[in-house]
C-alpha cells in the first residue's frame, strides 16, 4: 500500500433542521472545505496519528481502541474500531490530519473527519457502499463521541456532487441531486461565535422532547405526526417546527428546480423563524449574525446544523456583498482520495 490522500468536505445544509433524526427530509451540500488525511504505511500493529492544526498526537493498537475522552482523538480511534468491527482490514499506518475547515462552526468538521478518516484507513481497494459507510461514520460519532446526532452530515459529506445539492428523505433513506443554480445569488456562512459550551445539551434535549412526543401519538416518526398535534407545550411547537420543516424542504427544491432564488430566501427565512419559536433552538449572537446577514443585503438567512450556536447561511443577491467574516460557500463533490 503506497501513501495515499483522502479529503473529506464540511457541509452546509440549506434547508431541513432537526428533521434527520424524525426519519425526515434536508437538502444539504458538501462544501470546498474539509479535513485532508493522509495515509503512510508502516510495520507493527499500530496507528499513529498527527493532528498537524493542533500540533497534537495519539497512537493506539489496531484492534485495542480504547474510547478517548470527547475531542478528535475519539473520531480517530472510533473510526478504526468500528471499521474493524464491520470486517474491513485496518493496516498499521501514520495519519496526518489537516483541515481548512473551521472547527465548532456548524459545518460538521467532525463528520469530515471520521469520513476522511475512514477513506484513508480503507485504502484505494475497498470502496464501500456509501449510505453503509454513512451509518457507520455516524455511529462513531453516537458511540464513541456521544452525541447523539443523526445521518444528515455523514450523507451530506460522503455523497455531494459538484453544483448539486442533495435531497435527503431519511425513510429509505432516499437521494436526489438537486442543481444548486442560483442565477446570480451566492450564498456565504457566517458564525456566530456563540460558546459551544451548551450545544450538545441543547440538541439532546431536543431529541428527548421529540421522542416523547413520539411516544405520545404512537407514531413511529414525527414525520407522521399532524401538524398541529394534541400535546402540552413545548411539546406541540416541536411537532410543528418538525412537520412544517420538511414541508419547506420540497418547497426549497422546487423553488430551485423553478429557478426562484426569492422564494428560497423566503423558504430560509421563515425556517429560521421556526427553529428560533417553535423550536427554541437559537441564542442571541445568532440572531445577530442573522441580522448582520439581512442589513447586509440578504434575502433570507437562517442558522444551520443543530443551533445552539454555530453558523448561519445567508442568501445574497447579485452583486450583495457578504458581512466581514462571511465565508462564501459553494456545492462541491464529496468525499475522494486525491
Ligand atoms: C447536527 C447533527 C445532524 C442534524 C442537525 C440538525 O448537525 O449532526 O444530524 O440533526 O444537527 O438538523
């Protein structure tokens, strides 16, 4: 096995929060950013790891990974376990990690990891389905970095095509490349620079509230809830936000497919609306990176990945010119080795 390279980009999702884990629909893409790890063959029975940005380190035994406490090194030693554990052969090897991508920013820098992570362990000989590889990816990130997130980043990271956005329903789960054409609007993210300290409590309270709803109407899935369900608060609203949110998920993709970047901008604001009211899931600094996002010129702009925090993506007509410290983002192909 010679040195190989495997990139694996972030992801921006355009419109479907908190709908992934409810067997819903999102229309993310893959970004031009990502995590780049590169793979060097050696002797013995270990993986040793480089993370270059951090200046940081680890090594474990193939077949001995031990969970380590929540940080990159989990993503690494889970991705070789699991991979072992689903029958593929991990080789003894040295892992360099470098990425472009800004970390705790909402754009699922741990998702490209793990990806880039198990395309170089994988090698130029076992290409695995990709939807497999998805679940597996997103079971380290439940298993061995304990957040209980969904298969929205995964998919998004492992199955992005150039200028195409993916339609996901998580029932199946089904994918359709939709063209991200905009006729002239550019789309950038900007983060909040809210602490991330509450993030994952906030998204796992979150999903405990949606499974007690569940539990309440006996659906199998809030995606088969009514609307306008007969729960106690907060409950309802969350059914709602749910419901409502993949609704607007066919209506982005048709706006797309009509080539009407206005009723997108719509589409982003009155999803944002929701995941702010119905589903409490916004924090002041993200209200005002939106509101920078809209005096700037956006026509619609809305937090993206689990809230709390993180980024949001703005909609910016011809010629608008994104706030300082905006990052234009476009669709690019998904995860390769180099
Ligand atoms: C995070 C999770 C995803 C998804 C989104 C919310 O990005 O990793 O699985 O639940 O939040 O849509």
């Amino acid at each position: 096995m010679a040195e190989l390279r495997a990139f694996a980009p972030g992801r921006v999702n355009l419109i479907g929060e908190h709908t992934d884990y409810e067997d819903g629909l999102c229309l993310p893409f893959a970004i031009a950013q990502g995590v780049t790890v590169t793979a060097e063959p050696t002797g013995g029975r270990e993986v040793v790891v480089e993370a270059a940005d951090l200046g940081e380190a680890d090594r474990f035994a193939i077949g001995e990974e031990r969970p380590a406490p929540n940080g990159w090194r989990a993503f690494v030693r889970g991705a070789a376990a699991e991979l072992s554990a689903a029958g593929h052969e991990v080789r003894p090897c040295r892992l360099r990690i470098e990425a472009d991508l800004p970390r705790d920013a909402g754009l699922s820098s741990s998702a490209a990891l793990t990806v880039a992570v198990c395309l170089a362990l994988l090698g130029r000989d076992d290409d695995p389905d990709r939807v497999a590889l998805a679940r597996l990816c997103s079971r380290v990130e439940n298993d061995w970095a304990g957040q209980r997130t969904g298969l929205l980043d995964q998919l998004a990271s492992l199955l992005g095509r150039d200028g195409r956005a993916l339609r996901i329903d998580m029932r199946g789960p089904e994918l359709r490349h939709v063209p991200l054409e905009l006729g002239g609007h550019r789309l950038a993210v900007l983060d909040s620079g809210a602490p991330r300290a509450l993030a994952a409590s906030g998204y796992n309270e979150r999903r405990a509230e949606c499974l007690r709803a569940r539990e309440l109407l006996g659906v199998e899935a809030l995606r088969d809830a009514p609307p306008d369900p007969d729960l106690p608060e907060p409950l309802a609203s969350r059914v709602r936000h749910v419901v409502e949110e993949n609704a607007r998920v066919d209506a982005a993709a048709a706006a797309l497919e009509a080539g009407d970047p206005a009723r997108l901008g719509a589409l982003l604001g009155a999803s944002h609306a929701s995941l702010r009211d119905l589903f409490d899931a916004s924090t002041p600094e993200v209200e005002r990176a939106v509101e920078a996002c809209r005096a700037a010129g956006a026509i619609g702009a809305r937090m993206v990945g689990g809230g709390f925090g993180g980024s949001v993506l703005a909609l910016f007509p011809p010629g608008g010119q994104p706030p300082p410290g905006a990052l234009a983002v476009e669709a690019r192909a998904g995860a390769r080795l180099l």
